[in-house]
C-alpha cells in the first residue's frame, strides 16, 4: 500500500516512470484494487482516458462500489465528453453520501457542483 501511494505522489514529477512501475506491480498483485486504480490514474494524468477507463473499470470489478474509484470513473468519462455515463455515476455518488457511506473529506459538493451542470 505504501508503495502504491509513493507511486501515485510520483505521478505529479515522471508519469511514464510511474505506469511502468504500477505495471510491475499489478503483475505480482493482479488482484490489488489499490495498484490497478492508482495505475487508471496514471493513465488519466498522461492524457490516456482510454486505458484510464480500462484499469479503473477493472478496479471497480476488484472493488465494487468503492467510493474513489466512481469519483474517479466518473472524472474520466466526464473529460472524454461522456456525460451521460459521467451523470450516472456521480449520481450513484450523490446517493452515497445521502445515506453517509462517504468519507467526511470527500468532494461531494464539487459533485453535486458537476452533476448539476452536466444535467
């Protein structure tokens, strides 16, 4: 975990860097929600939504339901000019935070912010 973490703080300085080492190691954890999420993020920073999308939607398969991987989804498809699928998911979040499955520091307003605009 904490090596997932560094990997995602050195996204900001060698992104390249950063995937080929998520790479790594989603082959020695292939199950590992957090490595297979981080790695979407990776993508989405390099500018690549497709293969973002690709591993984030394999994160949420690892880990249904998890809160930062639909923000981030949802993130994703709102930048490739998805809106509908965008919609969808904030929406699921929006009902998250209705019966207080987020955590306190989630940016649920900014949310609801996106939501309202994209509708």
């Amino acid at each position: 975990e904490a090596l997932t973490n560094m990997l995602g703080l050195l996204k900001t300085m060698d992104s390249g860097t950063a995937i080929e080492k998520l790479r790594q190691l989603m082959e020695i954890y292939p199950s590992n929600a957090d490595i297979t999420a981080q790695l979407g993020l990776m993508y989405g920073v390099a500018g690549d939504y497709t293969k973002a999308l690709k591993y984030l939607e394999m994160a949420d398969s690892l880990k249904p339901g998890n809160p930062n991987i639909l923000y981030n989804r949802a993130v994703v498809y709102d930048r490739m000019g998805m809106s509908i699928q965008a919609a969808d998911l904030y929406h699921q979040l929006v009902l998250l935070a209705g019966d207080g499955s987020l955590d306190q520091n989630f940016p649920i307003e900014a949310v609801r912010k996106r939501l309202a605009v994209i509708r």
